[in-house]
C-alpha cells in the first residue's frame, strides 16, 4: 500500500506539472493570437 501510494503521489505530480506546462502554453497561444 505504501509503495502504491507514494508511485501515485509521483503520478500525481507529473501530472499537476504536465497541466501547469499544458496551461502555460495555451495562454502563450491566446497571446501569440
């Protein structure tokens, strides 16, 4: 359980990064435009 927990807790982040990098961009776009 622990181990599951901390892989999810990583999953967890490289997704909350991956959102915040998917953000960023749309916004550059919505600048560019």
């Amino acid at each position: 359980m622990d181990k599951s927990g901390k892989h999810y807790k990583q999953l967890n982040a490289e997704e909350s990064v991956t959102i915040m990098l998917l953000i960023q961009n749309e916004l550059f776009v919505v600048i560019q435009i």
